[in-house]
C-alpha cells in the first residue's frame, strides 16, 4: 500500500508540470576551471537544465531558449535549455576533507524577459532503492521549493556512493 501511495505520489507531482520539451540538441561537455584532484573524479554524468514558468494557480509550463550558465568552483558550462550537460561525479569518502563533497553549482538562467538562479548542492548518487519526485528551485531564492521523496536510505550505503548534482536541474523563472 505504501509503495502505491508513493507512486501515485509522484505520478501526481509529475503531471503537474506537464509534458517535457524534447531536449534535440548535443550534450553539452562543461569546460574545467581547476583540474579535480588525484582519485577524486569518477565519471560523467548527464544533467538535464530545465526552466519553467509558473501562473498564478501554481501550474508550472516549461519553456525554451532560454540562456543558462551552469557553474561551480570545478568546471562552467553555456546552454540553451531544455538542455544535457555533463557533470562530474565525485568520489565519496574519509580520506577527502568533506568527504570528497564537491561545491555547489549555481544555475543562471535569462531570456524572453524572464530570469532566475539557484544553487544546487551535491547529493550521493546512485542507490538502486532510491525513487525520488521531480523538485523544483525558484529563481532568486536558491531554496529548495517542493518534492516528495520516497527515498529509503542506509547510511552506510549513502557514504559509499559518489557525489553527484543528479539528473535534473529544473527552474522557475520569474
């Protein structure tokens, strides 16, 4: 019963927002600002960057052509989303001062007179359990606005998993 609850949940949380723009452009390789260090970088990892509007009734529509520089103290890279860039996945672990947690990114996105940022902490990537909503960032807060997570984690499981930024970067303009 509460696997369903959950999904249904998220189909919920998911259908808000509407149908996606297919993304039709080429992944979008970051460029590096400092080299990450020694034993640290593990791999790529696709990101989508979304951005949205939202009506007064709290429908959220996605819209594209709009200009974003996604950026961190590792790497920055220009897209138009809806858009795929490729971001770092970072070891996890005692031997890295903070575990090995990368620095945030920020998202800045502009066009069509709309704008908006956020910044977006690392999270461990990769429990094969883990099932979690779509969540939004609203522009000029960089609070974390909304998402339903279904997520059951071991804490040992958790410090073993590499950093990431996740799948999706999705953000409402204004």
């Amino acid at each position: 019963m509460a696997k369903r609850c959950a999904v249904l949940a998220i189909c919920g949380a998911l259908s808000a927002c509407g149908p996606s723009i297919e993304i039709t452009s080429d992944t979008v390789s970051p460029r590096m600002v400092r080299k990450i260090p020694a034993g640290q970088h593990l791999g790529w990892v696709q990101t989508e960057v979304r951005t949205f509007t939202e009506s007064a009734d709290g429908k959220k529509t996605e819209v594209s052509g709009i200009s974003c520089v996604i950026r961190s103290k590792d790497f920055t890279a220009r897209v138009t989303s809806p858009a795929r860039v490729k971001t770092p996945t970072y070891v996890q672990g005692a031997r890295f001062a903070d575990r090995g947690k990368p620095s945030p990114v920020v998202l800045k996105c502009q066009g069509g007179g709309l704008s908006g940022n956020t910044k977006v902490e690392a999270k461990p990537y990769g429990l094969s359990d883990s099932t979690t909503t779509t969540s939004y960032y609203y522009s000029n807060t960089g609070g974390y606005a909304g998402g339903i997570s279904t997520t059951r984690h071991n804490s040992q499981l958790v410090s073993s998993f590499p950093w990431s930024y996740g799948g999706a970067i999705k953000l409402v303009l204004q």
